[in-house]
C-alpha cells in the first residue's frame, strides 16, 4: 500500500469556507490524503480563499510567493509539492491566477470540490488544471447523488450547509458573484447529515448560509420549507442539545423563524444579523432593501418571542457617499439595539461590483477615525454584555480539554468561552457553571452542580440580560 499523502489546508473568509476545507479534507481522504499542520511535509497545499475585500484576496499573492520557496525546497529533496487555490478568489480570478502564478498546478472554485481528485490526476498528467465552471443541475454537488459532502464529525460542534449562494445583490459584495444563486439543499440530506453527526457525538449544529434565512429547501411532505420549519424537524434529533444558524438578512426574517425561537430551547439565543449602516440613504445605496426602522422592528419581534436574546451584527464605514450625519445615524442604531459583538469594516471596493463604479467620498483618513468611534463603541457594548454574566450561572456546552491542565472549556449560549477545572467527562455535556470572573473575552467559573446529581441536563436555563445594561455605553 503507498504511504498517505499529506494536506494541508489553510483556510480564509467565512464559515463556508471552514466548512468547505473540511469537505475537501474528506473528499480526498479516499485518495489516500491525510492532514497535515505543516506546510514543508506537505504534499499538497490547498489555498482556500475569500474575495470579500482586497486585504483578503490580496493575501493570495503573498501567501503563493512564500508557497513556491516551499515547493523549491520539497523539490530539492526529490519530492513534488502541488499546490491549489480554492474559494472565492479562484472562483473571481481563476485565470488570471494561473497567468499570474506558475507555481499553482489546480484552481478550483467552490462548486467544483468534489471533482478536486480528478483535477489533480489532470494536473498530474497534462500539466496544471483549472475548474472554476459548473454545469448549472450540479451546483456544490448539491443535487448530485451522495458525495462526501456530508461531512465527518470533528468534536462536540459541527457546521452543516443548508444554502449556498446569494440573490440579494447587495451593491458592495462579491458573493453574489463568487458564490453564485442562491439554492437550498432538500430538507432530508440536511436530516441524513445530522442523524449521523449526531450518532458520531455531536451535540451542537450550526447550520450555515450565505444567506441562511432564505432557506427554501424541499421539504418531505413535497413542500417548500423554511429555516423555522427545518429547525423544529432537527430539534426533534436525539442527541442534538444546540441549533444555531447563521449568517441572516434581515430581510428574510419569517415568522417561523421567530416561532422558532419561542418554541425551541435548543435554538439558541444569538442571532448574527448584520445591518450595515444606520442610514437609510446609505442602506438605499447598498441596496439592501430596508430601511434603519424596519431592522429594528425586527429585532423587536425576536426580542418578543425570546427576552434572553442577543444580537451581533457587520457594519461597513465609508461607504460611497456616507457623510458625518449617515454615520451618526449608524452609532445612533448601535446605541439603541445594543449588541453583544460585532464586527466593522472600512468599504473596500470590489471589482465588478455596482458600488465599485461609485465616487469615492470618504477619506482613508475619516474611515480609519469613523471605524475606531464605531470599534470603541461595540467594544464597551462587548465588555458589558460579558461582565453581566459575572455572578451569574449560566448553561455551557463543553467541548474539548482546555490549554491549562486540568481545565474544560465550553461556550455559553453566546458562544463566549468558558473555563472551568473538571474531568474530560463532562465533555458533551450541557451543565450550569456559576461564573466568578472574565479574562479578556473568556469567562472562568466553577460547575454549579455535580454532573452526576443531574439526570438529564437541560438544553438551556434562563439568563437574563436587560438591555440596559448592554446599550449604557
Ligand atoms: N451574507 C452576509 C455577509 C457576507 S460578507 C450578509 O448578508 O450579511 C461578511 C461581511 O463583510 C458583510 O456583512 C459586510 O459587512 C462585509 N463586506 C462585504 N463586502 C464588503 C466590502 N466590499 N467592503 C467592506 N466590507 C464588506
Ligand atoms: Fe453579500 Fe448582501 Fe448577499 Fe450578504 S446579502 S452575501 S452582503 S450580497
Ligand atoms: Fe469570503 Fe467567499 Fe466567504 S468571499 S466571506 S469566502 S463567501
């Protein structure tokens, strides 16, 4: 038998892109791949990439200079390194990175994986391979019959795809484009998926999506179900003591996604809805399709259906055209909602996209100075909604022995970290931890209970969190 060949992924970007290199990493184990954390043994590199602002599509480049020292020296010692660009940047340039990079031998865009074997035996025999193409019937490998893209349980908490692509057009973002139209796996592949996660150990399923609230995927009953419908199907799955979702437009919000959230226990309180900006003529100028009020009446219909719920959020600043008054409007939005994390960026024009053809009005300077007022608000916002869980005991999911000997860390409903000294044994588990004190953004405390005097722990306990206290900053 030849020994394993040795890859190594390194990925970029969004969860997708997680989820995906772990797609990749089982659909080539057949091929005799196994991982590697180190680049230099590698045998094959796979560069999985994000397009989504030009910092992040850049790193490509820098990253494919230091690769081809890399496959010098592999080639030095008799040994061939092949390496691949995967993801959006693939998917966006694909030819010019093979003008560009003579040391890539694959480009495969993110609805080609499960042809990545094929790809390398290409490469292998003709030279170098490119596959940012797709017949339309076989997007993701979605519709074609079961390929590995279900993927392997890796620990307590696993991503499962339920949609990919997005039709929203939002005029600053490359997804539309890289990602292609939106399409949602049918509602039994995602039950087939989770079945057997949660038979392998998993506890928590975080379900993603460009656009994850769009769900429309076919149900059993020959139905169209939506994201609230396929969450009360899995919440039903044994073993399953977490659902989340993830990442939301607030645009889709249906009602029985808020149902969802009165009805179930597992889903968790922690809604990431991103909103952009507070302004309508900025938000107008995205093209997002709502205006500053109509996502705050969102909000307040899940804080109806849920009081313990908490909301993050993206924002962008600089976008064309936002003046001082726009960018009030946005701080103004994030005192009022109060979040408990969320994260900003300067707009970063993205060629081929509508907003790319707008005047730029906004200096590099007032963006550096806008982005920091907005990070040094989200931040006190961040710092209180974390200190208010000190005092208190909260549920956490334990996932994995921590860095210190002797610790377990799990998450909290709102995935912030959590330490305490227990056995390996608790691992799996949902248990109430009284929390006495926060080390920058974990929180360390003490089992509140001994696991063994509670028969079944409960999915979740009440935490309370008055909006006061978050939206004071
Ligand atoms: N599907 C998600 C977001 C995907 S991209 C949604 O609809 O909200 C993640 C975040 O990157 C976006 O929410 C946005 O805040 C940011 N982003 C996208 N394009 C950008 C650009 N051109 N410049 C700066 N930030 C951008
Ligand atoms: Fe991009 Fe807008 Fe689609 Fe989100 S909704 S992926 S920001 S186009
Ligand atoms: Fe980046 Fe593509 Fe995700 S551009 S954010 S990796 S969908």
């Amino acid at each position: 038998m030849n020994p394993p060949r040795k890859l190594h992924i390194k990925s970029y970007g969004c969860q997708m892109n997680v989820y995906d290199a772990q797609r990749m990493v089982d659909t080539l184990a057949p091929e005799g791949f196994v991982e590697t954390s180190s680049v230099d043994d590698a045998d094959l590199v796979i560069l999985n990439t994000c397009h989504i602002r030009e910092k992040a599509s850049e790193k490509v480049y820098s990253e494919l200079g230091r690769l081809r020292v890399a496959k010098d020296e592999a080639a030095r010692h008799g040994r061939h390194m092949s390496i691949a660009v995967a993801g959006c940047v693939a998917q966006a340039e694909g030819n010019e990175i093979i003008r560009r990079a003579p040391v890539v031998d694959v480009v495969v865009g993110p609805q080609s994986y499960h042809h990545l074997p094929q790809l390398l035996a290409r490469a292998k025999s003709h030279g170098r391979a490119l596959e940012t193409e797709f017949p339309v019937d076989d997007k993701f490998g979605f519709l074609a019959p079961p390929k590995p893209e279900a993927i392997r349980a890796r620990g307590i908490s696993s991503f499962v795809t339920v949609q990919e692509g997005c039709d929203k057009f939002c005029t600053f973002c490359v997804v539309p484009y890289t990602r292609g139209a939106e399409v949602s796996r049918p509602v039994a592949r995602i039950v087939d998926d989770v079945l057997r996660l949660a038979d392998n150990g998993v506890r928590e399923i975080t379900l993603i999506g460009q656009n994850v609230n769009a769900y429309h995927g076919e149900g059993p009953d020959g139905r169209t179900w939506s994201l609230g419908t396929l969450l009360h199907r899995l919440a039903d799955i044994p073993g399953i003591v977490r659902l989340r979702y993830s990442t939301s437009h607030p645009r889709d919000v249906e009602e029985s996604l808020i149902a969802a959230h009165r009805d179930l226990p597992a889903l968790m309180p922690f809604v990431h809805l991103p909103v952009q900006s507070g302004s309508d003529r900025i938000l107008a100028a995205m093209n997002r399709k709502h205006t500053a009020d109509d996502y705050r009446r969102v909000i307040d219909r899940f804080r109806a259906a849920r009081q313990d719920i908490a909301f993050s959020s993206d924002f962008i600043v600089g976008f064309p055209g936002e003046t001082e008054e726009d960018f009030a409007a946005t701080l103004a939005l994030v005192r009022q909602i109060g979040y408990a994390g969320a994260y900003s960026f300067k707009y970063s024009p993205r060629p081929g996209t509508p907003a790319a053809d707008m005047r730029e009005t906004v200096s590099a300077g007032e963006m550096d100075e806008r982005l920091v007022r907005l990070q040094g608000l989200i931040d006190s916002q961040q710092s209180a909604f974390n200190a208010a869980t000190i005092g208190n005991t909260v549920d956490v999911l334990f996932e994995r022995a921590a860095r210190n000997p002797g610790q377990i860390v799990g998450r909290t409903a709102y995935l912030q970290p959590a330490h305490v000294m227990a056995s390996v044994d608790i691992i799996g588990q949902v248990l109430p931890v009284a929390i006495e004190s926060l080390e920058r953004y974990s929180l360390l405390g003490e089992l509140a209970d001994p696991p063994h005097a509670r028969p079944s722990p409960p999915a979740f306990s009440q935490m309370t969190i008055s909006s006061q206290t978050t939206t004071g900053a």
